[in-house]
C-alpha cells in the first residue's frame, strides 16, 4: 500500500488490519486499520475528550442516558465485528450472548441470592464487578458450544445456523419461566456498587459503562493486533490457503466466536445492572440485525467502524425523535432510518470508515476473476 | 388417530404457504446469492394489495378511499402482478447498486429495505390489523367456513385451494425453469454470472425476471395467508419470512424443488412437534431452528442442495 | 488519492462528533419545555405524559389510550383547562419494550412541565419504568398494566386497573357457578398477563368445584393455533377461556370455528374491543368477554364519553383501555384541583387523599399500595358489537 511520506508524520509505519507491530499506541493505530497518523491521533484525543466531558456539559438526563446506550452499542458491534469483520464469520445471532450475559447476573442475584438464599444484595457488591468478566466468560462458553457445529458449514449456511442458536436462546429465555420469569422478565438487578457507593445516577453508570468500554475496546485492539488477530484475518481472507499455511482454522473460528461473545456477555451483565431489570424482549432478532448494521455502516474490518456505526445510528434515531413531524407520524421515523439505512450501503458500500479490501468469504462457490482481480489491486480509501 | 390425521392436515396448510415464499427465496439466493431480508415484507404488500383489491373501500392514511370491491382470484393476481413490479424496482434501488460490493452491504441494504417497508405499511395502513374479506366461493351464507370431514378430521374448501394452488404454482414455475428460454437464461446465471455474460445472456434482465416471480410468488403466498388467518398487518412478514428462509436452507438453498421440500417438512414438523412433544406449542419456532441446525450438521448444504466445493 | 479519502473520512468523523455534541449541547439548554410559556405563574399548564406502545406489533393499544386520553383533554380545556393551565398531552413511544419505556421514561421526567404520567400499558415495560419515576418523583398511573408487582415498586406508581390475580378468581367463580361450566378448558398467552390470569383461573376452577381439562400456550404474536385446538377439542370441554389480546384471540376463535369446534368461549379483558368483531368476523358471534369497561351502559357520564368518543374517532366505540386513559387524566385532573396548584409532587398526595372518585370505568377507591378493587362485567359478541352478557358475575 503505498503512501506518501507527508501523510505519515510519525515514525509508525502503515499496516493492513492484519497486523503490524506499531510503534505507537496500539489502539490508535489499530483503529483506523491504517497508519497511525497524527490527525487520527488527535482525533481519538478529541472523541475521548467529549466521551468524558460532555455529560456534564449536558443538563438533561435523556443525553446521558442515550449515550449510556450508545457505550453498549460501541461495545457489542465491536465485539460482533471481532467475528464478522476480521474472522469473516456471518453471525447472525450475536444478541444471544448479550441475552446470556444479562440473564447470567440477573439470575445470580435474583434467582440465587435473594431468592434462595435471602441475602442482602448490598452485601454483595463486589460480585456485580466480578460478574463482568465471569458474565462475559460464560457467554463465551456458549460462543464455543455455539460455534462448534457450525464448523463444517459456510456462508450464508453459517448465517442460517448462527441465527437460530439466537434464536433458541431467546425462546429458551422467554419460556423457562422457572429459571428466567419468562416474559416477566427479571428485576431487581442492583445497581453497580463499591464499598458502599451506589452509582444511581444516569452519570455515574455512563461512567461505569464508558470505562467497560474503553477497557473493552483496548483489550479487542490487542488482540486483534496479536498472532490471533493475524490468524482471523488470514481465515478471512482465504481459508482454505490459511489451513494450508499451518493455522487450526477450527481452533481460531472458535476462539473468535468466544471472543465476540465475551464481550457481548460483559455489556450483557452491565445492561442488567444498568437498567435493573431485564426481559426477552430486549434480546430479539432484530437487535442481532442491528447490531450488525452498525459494523457494517461503520465499517468492518477495522476498529473504528463499529463506534463510529453505533454513534451515528443511535443519535441519528434520538435525534429524530424529536423532530415535530416525526412526534405526530411515529412511523416515518422508521422510514427515515430505513432510507438512511439503504442510503449509505448504496453509496458507501464499504461502511463510513471500511476499506474496499476487506472482503467476506461468504460463499461456497468461486469468484470472478475479475472481481479477484479487482480486489487484490484496490487501494481506494485505505 | 384422528388427532394425528388433523395436525398433518394442519401442518400441510402452513407448509404450503412456506413453500411458496420460500422459492421466491430460493429463487432470488440462487442468482444473487443475497438473503432478501426485505421478502417477508414483499409478502405483506401481497396481502395487503389483495385486501384492497376485494373490499369495497379501505382507509388509507387515515382516509377512506373507495375501492373496486373484485372478487378474491382478481385482486390477488392484480397483487402478484403490484407486488412483481416492486420487487423488480427494489432490486434495480438497492441490489444491483451493491452487486459488485462486499457482500454484507447488500444484506444490510436489504435490512434496510424491510425496515421502510414495515413502516410504509403502517404509515399506509395503519398499525392495526386489517380484516380479510370473506370469500363468497369459501364461506357460507352465515359466515363460516365451508368444511368437510373426513372421519373426524375437518378440512376447510380454502385449505383444499391453497394446496391446489401451491402445487399447481409449483408445477408451473418447474417447467419455466426447465423448459423455457429464459429459464434456462436464469438456470445459467444462478450457475456463473460473468460466463452467462459472455454466453449472449442479459444478465440484467434475467434478474429482474427473477425478482418478478420470486416477488409475485411471495404475493401470492401473502394473499393466501391473508385468506387462511382473516388478516393482515404491517409486521406479518417477519416471522414467515424467516421461516421461509429456514425452509430454503433446509431444502438447499438456490433449489426450487428443495424449497418446496423444506416449506412442506418445517410446516409438518412444527405442527407435529407443537402437538406431540412435551410443552411443544410454546417452543414450536425453537424446534424448526432444531431441525434446521440437526440437518445442517449432517448435510451441510441442506437436503437437495449439492455440495459446492470450496476453491474453484 | 489515498490521502484525500483518508482524510474526508477523517474529517467527516469529526464533523460527526462535533455534530453530535452540539446537538447535545443545544439539548441541555431547552431541557425539552416546547410546551406553553405563559408568562403569569398561576396557570401553569397541565401536560400529561402518554406512554404507550404507538408503534410496532402493539400499538393498536397506543392508539385506543391516545385516543380516550384525547377526549379527556378536550373535555378538560373546554371547562378551562385544570387549576387554570391548558391540558396537553406528550407522546412517549414505548413499543411495548421495557428498554424503550426506561428511554420514554428519562425523557418525561427530564421535562419538567410533565405532572403525570398516564401509561405505561404493558406490565414489562412499566415495571421497567416505574423505578425511574420513583426516584424522579413524577406520579405513573396504569390504565391497564396486571402484574400484581406493580404497585409496590413505590409510592408515585398508581393503577386503575384490576390484577390478574382478581380478575381470574372472579371469571372463574362466573364460569362454574354463574354459567354452570364443569369441564373447562383454557389457552393462554405466554406474557405475564397471560399467564397470570391463566394460574388464578384454573386455581378459582378448581377451588369452585370445576375440572379444567386442558391448558394450550401460544405466544403473542402467533398466528395458528390449530396445533392447540386440536388438542384441547379431543377433551370435549364445555368452556373455552381464552386468556390474551384480541388480535390472537379473533383467529383462534376462527380456526376452532374450522376445525368443527362449537364451544362457547369466554375471553379476558384483552378481548374487549369492537376490535374483536372486526376481525373475528362471525366465529366469535356469541363470545363472551369479561371487561371492565361496558359502553352500552345506560350511565350518562359514561355515555357522554362514547358519545364523544365515537364523534372524534369515526364512530368507533371506545375499548376499555381508551375509558381507563381517559379516567387516568381526568383523576389526574382532580387530584391537581384538589391540590389546588400543577405541581407533581402535590399532584401524587392528592391521588392518596382522594378517596372515591367516580370514573366511567367505575368506582376508583386506592388501597394502601396504589391499587383499585373494580367490579367486573362481562359483555357479548352480538351482531358486530359487544352488548351486556344476559348473564352477569355475582358480586
């Protein structure tokens, strides 16, 4: 990929997503799947800046709130983009591992503690801290049982599977009332605590959520910049040649799935101590389409993307609904994200930040060979 | 026994409303190889466009509009033909812009194209659900269903119709396929695209005949589902179009006869499994994603779908 | 070319940002008052907060609660608005999910010309929202969200509706003792309303003397239920109680009607709407349907409303979720009349010393948790309309 020397003003040197170790800042360099550049440097100092700044510039809770669920948001398609936008695996029930991460710490504290047990929650505080990563570890577990009998499958076969181990996640979810109160839902999630200090307000869990977040997305840019990174990429590109080259495609796929899936299971387990309270209805197909929206609108394959995807899509769908006409049509605010939606796939295919040379391995056949060519020779935008 | 013979029944009617969408699924998949997420919607315009066709006016919205008040084989083949031509248009908007762009755009493009057709359909219609016309032809002077028994089973004249109908659509969309000119046009370009091209094939029209009759289909399996549970709504399209999906893949995705398969096995299996297995009717979807990923494990490309090699 | 790519990208990332941010930052200054400013401090205007699902799979429901919220809001400013504020009503689109109602929530309570909140209508979504107006301190009056956990989230969350747990033990004691039903059966929606009033019926069966002889889930949503029929027709019940919402209810009453089944059919409350008819079409001619709202009553008060009602909405008569709106606003009104001034917090202390008002849904006496004991009525399926049941539940 060639680049001109004025545009590198730093000794770090351009990269492919696949990896290369920079010199500088790992996550500014991966994010942008490119080189680290000043400008993009200033620009994660700049995002940052407001990430922290703004809530308390704002005076209205409904902000906050909104960028609470946008933190989830970033977290979930990065973690989604881990499996679809560098493994090239299209999975199509992502929300899953978000519903068991959910489910994993409500059921602890409700089901368990209180109920079996008749603890004071409060007592327990440091476990909701402890959750996170146990919470995102289950889901894993799952990501792995998940992931295994899709191995042999490709494409949009992989697609079909994906989506129905969501799918049965979701229906196990709403008919084990036994286990899960079924469409009850359950409440009475605690929020979050440290020695006796209740992060009740909508700032303080924006806070909780935007540091989950950026450990989160530190903890993806690592490992997507590792040998495991690499091996995604190369799965992704060609797996046939990567299982060639020595890599345990098998083994990689599945410590993808598993990776994605932590994270999704971590914000599953603050969604539920954020909200206090949790139900099947939150985890529907139609979030595992959205969360995939987001990666691909933002941009796959790169780590920016998915929160840029996921900034721009909850705000456009906030701001919109307080626009007059749309306050007495409440339905044409789904035309208009619907439209936005079409909009930008058909004039930035590639995603708001992608790069044409990401590519998806999706089907069981051959290519054009024009269209190979056409890939392997591209460099537009990146 | 009888309760056996009365779920089949019931199972036959579901699955062959899931086998028409689901061949204008397949049909779509095996030239694009795009999931029309945007399907399920196309259906619901067909159930729709139908109501409208047969009642004497309709509030469109918000207004009552008069309407030409046809009799029910009209207004679906006026909602076939409607829905045909906004298929073609959706392709040529969304589709084809993005055929030579990575392949999750179109997916999400179509994600997107459903969204707006939900919300259109409400805007247009309303968010209630909107009372299908009795059928003069099917229902008798009170109001109720002509039926017949056979034993103790009950089986209605329009379920009798629908299995007619799908069949006879079946029959004749298999020799277009085979027999025709351009269906042979499209057998070759569901095959290879670029070498179809060369061949003389206008692989640009060949689509848009697809998505005509692969809409038209989906038309008609909403017009049909309209007639068989009295109603229509903006979301209907949703959870048959899904299954529908499941049912191509279970056939072989790109298979026309596989997906007539796979409707007809997916609506048999839930009614039996809702019927028989133990709590059965609250995990009657759960159990198609069972069977679904069962025979995908052990035939990964479905049951009458070939084994694609991976490299060329 | 690269470099420029790179850099629109970037720069279009920033302009993002910044958009947002000044977006938020014009936000935080009008913390949502697009409601009137009046310049004397006496009449501050009364604005009601709708939550309810207005669009999506539910908001058939949104649109009947908009709809008697409405009359009650043009009765109110005809008689010159409450404590001198003109009425208006804020819509908070909830979809039915407990994620959006916390969303519909943060945004009614951040704006302050917002006394009360009449919604939310699902169980799941206001247990969802209930804590936040809690803490808020901004009252929630149900019109129609059963889960008996409602109420004792707080003391700002109020309903005018019956529980699941009453109204089952009083539609059990109707079907064995009134009509003299033995061998009942039931099917019953999945969700919390469903399933509750399902539990308190067969237990009030079993408890009056009754055997039920079988009980079929289906889901909201769900469009066939001939899997169930079919089972429960092979135990020749005399009863059919059918424990839902009427857009599920009008096709299992059609497909039974096809598969040969004459059974009467008792439905719940959620079966209350012309609605039913509509799109029940002749299977449920004969139905009867408990409801806590009887537009045919011959009560002027309640007879004004349908009039009303039928004038502003096509001649539609109204269901019990439009009554319960209405009767939530106009409550609501009271209270702040009562309290003399349109304030939230005066506002919730006169609902606890209001002692018996009369609504058109009936007598709303608040316990000591925020709840109403209500008489039930049943109704009829006859000729296209809902019409008094011949026979009544004993009270």
């Amino acid at each position: 990929m060639a680049r001109t020397p004025k545009d590198n003003q730093t000794d770090a040197q351009p990269s492919g997503s696949g990896g290369y170790r920079a010199k500088l800042n790992p996550i500014a360099s991966a994010m942008t799947g490119g080189g680290s550049t000043r400008s993009t440097r200033i620009l994660l100092a700049v995002l940052l800046a407001f990430a922290v700044i703004l809530p308390f510039l704002v005076g209205s809770n409904r902000w906050i709130t909104l960028m609470t669920v946008v933190v989830i948001y970033v977290v979930l398609a990065s973690g989604l983009n881990i499996v679809v936008g560098f493994t090239g695996l299209l999975d199509l029930g992502y929300v899953a591992f978000y519903a068991i991460g959910a489910y994993y710490t409500a059921i602890i504290f409700n089901n368990v503690l209180k109920v079996k047990y008749g603890v004071d929650l409060d007592a327990f505080w440091w476990l909701t801290w402890i959750n996170f990563v146990v919470g995102g570890l289950v889901a894993a577990l799952a990501g792995v049982l998940i992931g295994y009998p899709t191995l042999r499958v490709r494409g949009d076969y992989l697609a079909i599977m994906t989506l129905g181990f969501g799918e049965i996640i979701r229906i196990l979810a709403l008919n084990w009332v036994g286990l899960t109160r079924g469409p009850s839902g359950i409440s009475g999630i605690p929020q979050p605590a440290i020695l006796g200090y209740h992060f009740t307000t909508q700032k303080s869990l924006y806070f909780v959520g935007l540091a989950l977040a950026l450990l989160s997305l530190w903890a993806i840019s690592r490992i997507v910049r590792s040998r495991i990174g690499r091996a995604w990429t190369a799965i992704r590109e060609d797996e046939v040649a990567a299982e060639a080259m020595g890599i345990h495609t098998s083994r990689y796929k599945l410590l993808s799935y598993a990776t994605g899936a932590f994270f999704a299971g971590a914000m599953g387990v603050f969604f539920g101590h954020y909200l206090n309270y949790i139900s099947p209805s939150s985890f529907m197909l139609m979030e595992s389409f959205l969360i995939l929206s987001l990666v691909v609108l933002g941009g796959m394959g790169n780590l920016a993307g998915p929160v840029l995807g996921a900034i721009v899509w909850m705000g456009l769908q906030e701001w919109l609904r307080d626009v007059p006409f749309i306050q007495l049509h409440p339905e044409t605010r789904g035309i208009a994200m619907g439209l936005v939606l079409v909009l930008l796939m058909v004039f930035r295919p590639q995603g708001l930040l992608g790069s044409m040379r990401v590519k998806l391995e999706m089907r069981p056949g051959s290519k054009d060979e024009a269209e190979r060519e056409r890939e392997v020779w591209s460099d537009a935008g990146s | 026994m009888s309760q056996l013979a009365q779920q089949l029944v019931n199972g036959l009617m579901i699955g062959c409303l899931y086998a028409l969408i689901a061949v204008g699924y397949t049909m779509v998949y095996g030239i694009i190889e795009l999931i029309n997420f945007a399907f399920g919607e196309l259906f619901m315009f067909g159930a729709f466009i139908t109501i409208m066709m047969m009642s004497p006016d309709i509030s469109l919205f918000g207004q009552t509009v008069g309407m030409p008040h046809l009799n029910f084989f009209l207004a679906i083949i006026i909602a076939m033909v409607v829905v045909g031509i906004m298929g073609v248009v959706i392709e040529r908007l969304a589709y084809r812009p993005l055929r030579n762009a990575p392949r999750l755009a179109a997916l999400i493009s179509a994600i997107g194209v459903s969204i707006l057709l939900q919300n259109v359909a409400q805007a247009i219609f309303g968010s209630q659900q909107v009372p299908f016309p009795d059928i003069p032809l099917f229902t008798t002077a009170l109001g109720a269903p002509k039926a017949f028994s056979v034993g103790s089973v009950e089986i209605t004249y329009f379920q009798v119709f629908v299995v007619v109908v799908t069949v006879t659509a079946m029959l004749l969309l298999n020799l277009f396929v085979q027999r025709t000119r351009m269906g042979r046009a499209m057998r070759a370009s569901a095959q290879d695209k670029s070498t179809s091209a060369l061949m003389g094939v206008n692989v640009n029209k060949v689509i848009a005949v697809t998505f005509l009759i692969g809409s038209a289909m989906g038309a008609l399996a909403g017009g049909l589902y309209g007639g068989v549970y009295h109603s229509a709504w903006p979301l209907m399209g949703f959870n048959p179009g899904l299954k529908a999906f499941i049912a191509a893949v279970l056939g072989g995705i790109g298979n026309i006869p596989g997906a007539f398969l796979g409707g007809l096995l997916l609506g048999v299996i839930e009614a039996l499994g809702s019927a028989y297995l133990p709590l059965g009717s609250q995990y009657r979807d759960a159990i198609a994603f069972v069977i679904l990923i069962l025979i995908l494990s052990f035939r990964p490309s479905g049951l009458l779908g070939s084994t694609v090699s991976q490299k060329a | 070319m690269i470099n420029t790519t790179r850099k629109l990208t970037l720069a279009l990332v920033m302009v993002l940002a910044l958009g947002f941010a000044a977006v938020a930052l014009a936000a935080c200054g009008s913390s949502g008052d697009s409601s009137s400013s009046s310049s004397s401090p006496a009449a501050a205007p009364f604005k009601v907060g709708l939550a309810a699902p207005f669009t999506g799979d539910y908001a058939t429901y949104g649109a009947s609660h908009q709809a008697g919220a409405d009359i009650a809001m043009a009765e109110l400013n005809a008689a010159g608005g409450v404590n001198g504020g003109q009425v208006s009503t804020e819509l908070g689109d909830d979809l039915g999910d407990p994620k959006q109602a916390v969303l519909v929530a943060q945004k009614f309570i951040d704006d302050s010309s917002i006394l009360i909140v009449d919604g939310h209508m699902f169980s799941g979504a206001t247990i969802a929202a209930a804590p936040k107006y809690q803490t808020a301190g901004l009252p929630m009056i149900s019109p129609s969200a059963t889960n008996p956990d409602i109420t004792s989230l707080g003391s700002f969350i109020w309903r005018i509706c019956m529980t699941d747990a009453v109204q089952g033990k009083g539609l059990a004691d109707y079907s064995v003792s009134t009509l003299g039903k033995k061998n009942i059966a039931i099917m019953y929606d999945s969700s919390d309303y469903g399933r509750g009033l399902a539990d308190a019926y067969a237990s009030g069966v079993t408890a009056a003397g009754g055997t039920i002889a079988g009980k079929e889930q289906y889901a909201t949503g769900d469009t066939d239920f001939k899997a169930q029929l079919t089972k429960l027709k092979g135990k020749n019940p005399d009863l059919l109680f059918l424990s839902g919402y009427y857009p599920e209810g009008a096709k299992i009453a059609q497909q039974a009607r096809e598969l040969g089944m004459t059974v009467q059919m008792l439905g719940s409350d959620g079966y209350a709407s012309d609605e039913l008819p509509k799109l029940g079409g002749a299977a449920v001619e004969g139905m009867l349907v408990s409801t806590f709202f009887d537009y045919t009553k011959a009560d002027p008060a309640v007879q004004k409303f349908v009039e009303a009602y039928k004038a502003a909405n096509n001649g539609t008569n109204p269901d019990w979720f439009a009554a319960n709106s209405y009767d939530v606003i106009m409550l609501a009104a009271q209270a702040a009349k009562n309290a003399g001034k349109n304030d939230r917090t005066a506002i919730n202390d006169a609902l606890g010393s209001i002692g018996t008002y009369q609504g058109i849904s009936g007598p709303i006496t608040f316990d000591a948790n925020g709840d109403v004991q209500k008489p039930l009525s049943i109704v009829i399926v006859k000729d296209g309309g809902l019409v008094t049941a011949p026979q009544q539940p004993t009270p």
